[in-house]
C-alpha cells in the first residue's frame, strides 16, 4: 500500500511537473511573440510620427529660407511692407506658426504669426538667445517651448518657429515617449514631466531616428507597463495555454496513474490465488477427438476492461507477475487433471516467453507438473508454447535444454510467422515438433484470397519435418481448405470454448464416448 501510495505521489509530481513545462515553454513562445509585436507596432506607429515631424521641419527650414530673402529688404523697406509680405507667405504655410527676420546689425526686427500678439511678444523676448539652425526654446521668461529653424547670411537672419506641443506622438497609452531635438527633450506633458521627476526606472526602450534632422523618438516601458501591457493583449492566449497545460497535466496523470490500480489488483490477485487455468481442446479434425488442450489463463474477479487474457497478460509481463500466474496455472492444471486417464499421445501446453523458459524455477514448476502424474499408467506430454510478443532474440541457456528434454518436454513454437520464428537453435536439440499457425493467418482463409502465404508456411514445416496446429477455426470453411492442406489438428471456437479445469476430464470423457461411437 506504501510502495501504491508513493507511486500515486510521484504520478501527480510528475503531471504537475508536466503541466509547469507546458506553461513555461508557452509562456516564453508567446512573449517572445509579444515582443516582436511590440517592436514591430512602436516601428510602424512612430515611423509614422517621425514623418509627420520632418515635414513641420521641412516646412520651417522652407520658410526660414524664403524668409532670409525678404530680410535682405529690411534697411530699405519698412517693417510694415516687410510684415505684409510675411503674413502671405505664412498664409501659405500651415505647418508655420510664426516667421520673422532680424538685420542684426540696427537690430530691426519684423515678425508676424497667425493672430497671435502674445507668440509676437515671446518670440521678440526669444531672439537674443536664438543660436543654431534648429533650436528648442525652453525659456523661462517665455510662456511655451517651440521648436524654430533659423537662417542667417552676415548680419541678415530669419526664422519661423512652431509651438513644441505640435511635436507630440500619436501614440498608444502604454509607456512613455519622449520626442528628442538633438540632446533635449521636447516634453510638455505634464504626467511625462511627473514621471521625469520620480525618476523611473524603464527597463525596455525602443527609438526611432530620423535621416534627415537630428530627432529621434524614445519609447520607454517600466517592468509594469510591460507586464500589463503583456497580459491585457495576450489574455486570452495565456488562458488558453493554462487550458491546455492543465489538460496535458490531468491526461499525464491518467496516463500515469491507470495502470496503478491494476497493479495493486494484480498483487492482490497472486496473493489470493485468484488466476484460474482453462484448458482449450486441439482436434483432429478428421475424427473430432481431442488430442490435447492448451492452457489458458483466466481471472475472473480483473476489473472491467482487463478481463481478456490479450489484456491481462501483457500487463502481467509488464508488472513482473508472469512466473507468478503461471506456476499458479500449472499447479492448479496438475491438480485438477492428475486423476486424468490419457488418450496414447495427448498432450497439454503451456505458453511461456523465451525469457521465462530461461528462468531456472520454470523447469521446477515443469518437474512438478509431471510428477503429479507419475501414478497415471497415461501421462500427458508437456509441451511449452514459445510465444513470440517481441523481437527478443534471447536464447534459452543449453543446460536448460537438457534438463527440457531429460523431462521429456517438447516445445512448440507458437504464432508462427508473426514473430521472431527462431526454429533452427531449437531443432537441434529435438525438443521442437510442433508449430502453431496464429488466428492472424486462418483468418484470411476464405473463397476470396490465395493463401500464399500459408502455403509457404505448410511447405517449411514439412521440409524441417514439424506438426502443424491451426489456431482460431472458427468455420467450417476455414477447416475443409485447413484439411485440404493436410493441416488436421485444429483448435478454435468450431470445436470447444475454453473450459474449466475442474471440468476438463468429464469433458475429454464424453468427447472419447462420442468420437469412438461415430467412427
């Protein structure tokens, strides 16, 4: 119950261990997924934001030059000329809120903006500290910032200008963007210059930068922001993938885990003696008289789905409670049939694994097995049917062979030309007489095929001088073409079900009444 229980434990350690992969490996595929569409999405958004930014420059770099060529005009024309001409130019521009030209030299100025007084008085205020060809003015005697584009010839100079604000990003609400003119920040929202001043720490940044001017866009996400970001977008795959990841854990489990209780039962079983043999008939089907009966293992109390010895014996290999079952079986056989009178040359087998063949205590339970006859006048011959389930090409040890066939055991080799048919290391030691042709083969046994095969399977057992048994007749039809290639004994649901040992003697009895009476 202790080594079930632990193996129970280890089962759910190893499903949950399943599932916490399944939901590692997922999780790391969609966020590397995630992540390339963020890259991908803050590229397209602010490539396009990087392009509406260089035609406000374009626009002012256009403007400041064609202004620079009015300034020229300034010592001999008024400003008011001047400031006309202005005003229609800018009319034509609307990415430009302000232009002016300056002779630095008398240190006139004439500048108009699109009726904004205020932006006239700022920029008046702004020009003692304009250098450069693109500047940010961020001064504080100045209510806003703008961004302006200056040209200047000798003591001529002129200038357009547009509010900062018009340089912010069309962006989405998850992080932080910063625009960058050279080395400063054209920032004028208040939560970004909030965030700016608590300092935080972003962990990702993205930016995009212009060819053409020196401007950049910054893109910046705190672990946070990244984290709800993640998970607002991908949602609905991460409870997909918990979906999956538990159903991987609970099939695991099962997987796992389903063999468990049988495992425990089948413990249970040898411990209780629960395994019963039953004992098949093999015909002569010329006469109908039994010449001997296979053994066949049955367990009556196995849980549903496991009741077919196809199931239960697999299993039982695989459990290690094959020797088990089997001595079971042959000391029930021998017990119940050890009052038994023979037919002359009647036989019963067993079925036994090469593996199990090899096992020293297998020709203990055979002695046994014979023993309990030796008061019998008739002793049944013991015949072992070497069952081909793998393509194992173990040998049985040749001491083992003597001890065989000091015994007088003789083998078969069972399922014939579905498996690993090793005849010859047999046939050496003239244990071998027979091979059984598997239901796989009898089955297609009918009007419509051309047994070739089976043709060639009859035409070797003759060359090396081997009996025939055809497994599995169930028709008529299948035993006339069986006879018709001289394959007589038979065994099959034509002739008799599995029968209990305890009833097997009654049964040979009455089978030997009623085939002495009919021939």
């Amino acid at each position: 119950m202790l080594v079930h229980t632990n193996s129970k434990i280890k089962a759910v350690i190893i499903s949950a261990a399943a599932g916490i992969c399944v939901q590692i490996v997922g999780v790391t595929i969609i966020w590397n997924v995630f992540f390339r569409h963020v890259e991908n999405h803050i590229q397209s958004e602010q490539a396009n934001n990087l392009e509406r930014f260089e035609d406000y420059i374009g626009g002012l770099r256009f403007a400041a030059e064609k202004a620079h060529v009015i300034s020229l005009g300034l010592p001999k024309r008024g400003c008011e000329l001047v400031i006309d001409e202005l005003r229609l130019m800018l009319a034509s521009m609307p990415n430009v809120n302000a232009i002016g030209v300056s002779d630095l030299s008398s240190g006139r100025m004439c500048g108009t903006t699109v009726g904004d007084a205020a932006l006239t008085r700022e920029v008046l205020k702004m020009q003692d500290g304009m250098y450069g060809a693109l500047q940010f003015s961020d001064h504080n005697n100045v209510k806003s910032s703008y961004v302006y584009y200056r040209k200047m010839l000798g003591d001529y100079m002129a200038w357009a200008l547009l509010p900062a604000s018009k340089f912010s990003p069309k962006n989405g609400r998850h992080g932080n963007v910063k625009v960058l003119l050279g080395g400063q920040n054209l920032q004028t929202d208040r939560k970004q210059n909030q965030d700016s001043a608590n300092q935080k720490h972003y962990s990702y940044s993205h930016e995009v930068s212009s060819a053409k001017y020196p401007i950049k866009i910054l893109n910046q996400f705190t672990d946070a922001e990244m984290k709800y970001w993640f998970f607002d977008k991908c949602k609905w795959y991460l409870l997909s993938l918990l979906a999956l990841s538990v159903s991987i854990s609970v099939a695991t489990l099962l997987f796992i885990t389903r063999s468990l209780p049988i495992a425990s039962l089948f413990t249970a079983g040898v411990e209780n003696d629960e395994f019963e043999p039953c004992l098949q008939p093999i015909v002569d089907a010329r006469t109908g008289r039994w010449v001997g009966a296979e053994v066949l293992i049955s367990w009556p109390q196995a849980p549903s789905g496991a009741r077919t010895p196809d199931i239960f014996i697999p299993m039982a290999e695989n459990f290690g409670h094959i020797e088990d079952i089997t001595w079971q079986a042959m000391r029930k056989t021998a017990h119940a049939l050890r009052n038994m009178t023979c037919p002359d040359n009647f036989f019963i087998s067993f079925n036994a694994s090469r593996e199990l063949i090899s096992n020293p205590l297998f020709a203990r339970e055979c002695r046994h097995f014979l023993e309990s006859f030796k008061a019998n006048n008739n002793k049944p011959t013991l015949c072992i049917e070497i069952t081909e389930r793998d393509d194992s090409s173990s040998e049985i040890p040749y001491p083992a062979l003597v001890d065989f066939s000091r015994m007088g055991v003789k083998f078969t080799v069972d399922n014939f030309g579905a498996g690993y048919s090793n005849i010859e290391s047999l046939k050496t030691t003239n244990l071998i007489d027979k091979i059984k042709i598997g239901k796989i083969f009898i089955d297609q046994v009918d009007q419509f095929k051309n047994n070739i095969l089976l043709d060639a399977i009859f035409s070797l057992a003759e060359a090396v001088k081997l009996n025939i048994i055809a497994d599995g007749v169930k028709t008529e039809y299948q035993q006339k073409k069986l006879l018709e290639k001289r394959i007589n004994i038979q065994q099959g649901p034509l002739y008799s079900p599995p029968i209990q040992a305890s009833g097997f003697i009654a049964a040979l009895q009455n089978n030997l009444i009623k085939t002495a009476m009919n021939n």
